[in-house]
C-alpha cells in the first residue's frame, strides 16, 4: 500500500465533511474515488495533502505516518496533486508557473536540473507530456478554462513523486480534452505513478481505473472493480438520488 487513512475525520461546524474514512491505495494502480457532490473527496485530498488540518485519524504515505510532514515537505516526499478549482496567478506565465513546481522539488531534481538539464528544455518536455502547446511566456490569464486544467496538471507531474492525485480533472472540460486527459492519465501511470483520481462522472473511471472507491456522507460505503461498482445497488442508489 502506498497510502492508508484510518479513521479520518474532519468536521466543518455540524458537518462531518470525512466520518472515519478508511482508504487502502494499491502502488502503481490507478484508482478512482466517486460519489456524490458534498461527499468529502476534496476533504479528503485536502486533509492527505496537509491543506486542510484533520481533526482525528492516522495517514500513512509509504509506511510512514505523515502526521508531522508540512505541505511543501509531502511534495518532496512524493504526493502531488491538482485542484477542483484551479488557482493560478493570472500575472504570472506558464514558465513560472512549472518554475515555482519545480523549486518545490527535493534537492536530487534540484542538483540535476542546475548541472546538465536545461530548466527550459525541462518545462518544455513536462508541457510535452500533458500536450500544453503554448509558447511557456504565455499568461495564465491567456489560456481557457482546459488550458488551466493542463497547466494545474503540468505543475503536478513537475514533482518527481511516486502519488498524483487529480481531483476532477476533466470537471466542465470538452470530450476532446476529457479524451486526451485520460490518455496522459494512463500514460503516466505506464511510467510508473500511482494515481488516485475523484471524478464525479462513474463513467469516465470505468474503463480508466482498475480500484473504485465509492464516498458517501463522508466514509467509503463501497469498493471493488469498476464493474462490480457499477452494478452495486447501494452505489446506485446514492446516484439516483443525486
Ligand atoms: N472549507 C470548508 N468550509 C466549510 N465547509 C466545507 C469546506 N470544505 C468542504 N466543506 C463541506 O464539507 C462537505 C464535503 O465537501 P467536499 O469535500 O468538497 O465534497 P466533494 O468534493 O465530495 O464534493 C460539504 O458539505 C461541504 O460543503
Ligand atoms: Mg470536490
């Protein structure tokens, strides 16, 4: 296992965004994480990426309870992650933007960017990979909605860690794009990541992840193949009355 939460909680006022959440992520799986709106899965990444402080519960990254970890220092440790709502600094252009990723990363990627690599060459092959063909001093404030989304997903793969984790990442994006996401999301696991990824829409993991996690009111209430998933009578309930 590359991650395992037990018991996770965090509360928002009344509302128990994550009710002891219990995950087990399989290295070098792609797995997806459903359910309804407002079910806790951005608390989750939140609470697993250090935005958000949880209130009880244990998070193990590689063996090791990350308790004590600050945000930035998990980025070293190997988890990055994209946003539901992409945040960017429209003043800055997409060479800052994979620069300030960069400058993130643990001091070996560091040493062999600044002795052979080119740090352009370098935030060009990373535009390369999520297919982002804007010349790299475009502002964030010139590119559309889908642009922001590559860009958000670029500056997640510039760390050189072994966890991706996406959330919604191809929420209000045209099927060409949702098309072409899924194909960097499979490549990516080829060469090797780990990725969890929360997508509202079950179809678009059905033929994308091997594991689904099915959240509820805040607590895993199913899991198994997708197509296992698909058929389970709790899931679709929670569905239909979406
Ligand atoms: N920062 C926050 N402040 C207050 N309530 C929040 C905050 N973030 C999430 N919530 C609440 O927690 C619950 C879970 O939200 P969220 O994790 O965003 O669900 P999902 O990503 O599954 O749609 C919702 O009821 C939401 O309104
Ligand atoms: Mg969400």
């Amino acid at each position: 296992m590359i991650l395992k939460t037990k018991r996770l909680q965090k509360h928002f006022g009344g509302i128990y965004a994550l009710n002891n959440c219990d995950l087990n992520i399989r290295k070098n799986e792609i797995t997806a994480i459903i359910g309804p709106n407002g079910s806790g899965k951005s608390t989750l990444f939140n609470v697993i990426s250090k935005i958000l402080k949880k209130d009880k519960g244990k998070i193990i990254f590689n063996g090791m309870d990350i308790d004590n970890k600050k945000d930035y220092e998990l980025a070293s440790k190997g988890i990055s992650r994209t946003f539901q709502e992409v945040r960017l600094f429209k003043n800055l252009t997409i060479m800052d933007h994979i620069d300030i990723a960069i400058s993130k990363d643990d001091e070996s990627i560091l040493r062999s960017l600044t002795k052979k690599v080119n740090r352009t060459e370098r935030i060009k092959e990373i535009l390369d990979v999520v297919g982002l063909n804007k010349p790299i001093d475009t502002f964030a404030s010139d590119l559309s909605y889908g642009q922001r989304k590559l860009l958000d997903l670029a500056m997640a793969i510039a760390k050189p860690g072994d966890l991706l984790m996406l959330d919604e990442p191809v929420a209000g994006v045209n099927p060409k794009l949702r098309k072409k996401i899924k194909d960097i999301i499979r490549s990516l696991h080829k060469k090797g990541k780990t990725i969890l990824i929360i997508e509202h829409d079950m179809n678009f993991v059905m033929d994308l992840a091997g594991h689904v996690i099915v959240m509820n009111a805040g607590k895993v209430i199913a899991q198994g193949r997708p197509k296992d998933i698909q058929n389970n009578p709790d899931v679709l309930n929670i569905y239909l009355g979406d």
